[in-house]
C-alpha cells in the first residue's frame, strides 16, 4: 500500500472520528497526544506477553508516515480525532 505524500505546510481534508472505537486498518489519522497532532496510519501489531491485547491477540499501533517521528501506540489520555481524506 502506498501512503499518500503530505508535504509539510499541505492543507488536508479530514473527517472527525469521536468515540468510534478504532478506524479501519490502514487509515491515516489525525492522532493527538496532548501536545500537539501528527498524522500516522492506523495498524495492528502482535501483542506481547505482558499487553492487553486486542481481537486475535493483537494491538493498535499508529505508524509514522514521516520516518523523522516514532511509532507510537494510543495510550489513556491521547486520542484520534479525525481520519484523513485527501491533500488539496
């Protein structure tokens, strides 16, 4: 799959995502970790032996598609607020 291009300063069309559950895997999201927001996409990854996991052992993960910022996975207290739609 190949992820969309965003160059810095590019204005994007999202759609809010409040209080869904998890979007689709795959989907690029709007994450907020309190700070500030990055886009990542949205994967699952195996879980380990001490992880609360997900369906069929796995857990959410959120990827960066800028190789400069770590994958993060979604903690208590930060969120996804809105799932991308398209640069303009």
């Amino acid at each position: 799959m190949e992820l969309p291009t965003v160059p810095d300063g590019s204005t994007i069309i999202v759609k809010a995502f409040k209080d869904q559950g998890f979007p689709k895997k795959g989907s690029i999201v709007v994450y907020n970790d309190g700070f500030g927001t990055t886009l990542k996409l949205f994967d699952y990854e195996k879980a380990n032996g001490d992880e609360e996991h997900a369906r069929f052992g796995k857990v959410p993960v959120l990827k960066s598609i800028n190789p400069e910022f770590p994958d993060v996975e979604p903690l208590e207290g930060r969120r996804i607020d809105a799932v991308f739609v398209e640069v303009l």
